[in-house]
C-alpha cells in the first residue's frame, strides 16, 4: 500500500468525488437524502476548487468540500467545512485526518483565521476526530433535523487557526 496523498480537485475528478458522496452517504452523517450514484458533484456552488482530495495508489480515496460559508467581507475570514468522506474500503489508515489537517492549511493559506464544520450528535466517531484536532463546540440547535422520523441535533464546532 502506497502513501496517501492530498491535493485539489480538478474537473476530471468529479466521477470519483461522485462515487464518494454515494459510498459514504449515511443518515448519522448527513440531512440531504442519498445522493444518486454517478450523479454530478459539481456545480455552481460546488466547485472543484473547493474540494481537497485524498489519493491512495492512484485512487482518490476520501474528499473534503472547504468553503466560505458567507459570502460576504464581513465573513471572509471564516471558512467552513461542508462535507468529508472517506471510502469505506480505506478508513482506518487516517486518511480523514489527513484531509482535515490539509484542511487548516489551506484555510490558513486563504487567509482564514477561524475554521468551522457542523456534525450530527450523534456521528461520535466524527466528533471524536474533529475534538482530537482542535474543534470545539460552539453551538447545538436542537432537534434541528428530523432523520428517518426520529429528531436529530445539529452541533456547530470551530478551532481558530
């Protein structure tokens, strides 16, 4: 097995990051329905810029989406993470650490001095990860989702860079 390695995302990518959003999707990490296999990744608010991509013997293997949540000059020093996944197949070699560290660098690099995520209460092992890195808890607005029926808290999370 060979190194992981991050990059940016180009637009020939947008098949891999597709199949990524549909391995991943599970309704403990995510309030928009499953996306379609093969559906587009991309579009004008989903920009291949936006995303860094984890790569694994030539294979992309996990993905984060770093943004700027409000687009205005009075939040551009805030960028936010708005999805993360690894492939199943690959997890538990750190590659969602990998991405999330990249993640600060490139906030950072952007010019970014506060970085935030929002997680489900219950997705701990996310949580878990997010905390060992530096996030904390901001927020919670409770019972914000329902999911499968059931109400599900949203937790708002940052660590200043």
């Amino acid at each position: 097995m060979g190194e992981v390695r991050i990059r940016r995302a180009l637009p020939r990518d947008e098949r891999a990051v597709s199949e990524l959003a549909w391995l991943t999707w599970a309704p403990d990490n995510s309030v928009i329905p499953r996306p379609a296999r093969g559906g587009p990744s991309y579009d004008r608010f989903h920009l291949p810029e936006h995303f860094l991509l984890a790569e694994l013997d030539d294979r992309v293997v996990g993905y984060l989406r770093l943004v700027q949540p409000v687009l205005q000059p009075s939040g551009a020093h805030v960028r936010q993470i708005q999805g993360l996944g690894v492939d199943p197949g690959a997890r538990g070699l750190g590659i969602g650490r990998l991405l999330l560290e990249a993640a600060v660098a490139e906030a950072g690099r952007q010019g970014a001095r506060k970085l935030t995520l929002r997680v489900l209460a219950g997705n701990t092992p996310a949580r878990r990860l997010y905390e060992q890195l530096g996030f904390a808890v901001e927020g919670v607005l409770r019972e914000e989702f329902l999911i499968e029926g059931l109400p599900v808290d949203d937790v708002l999370m940052a660590r200043f860079l």
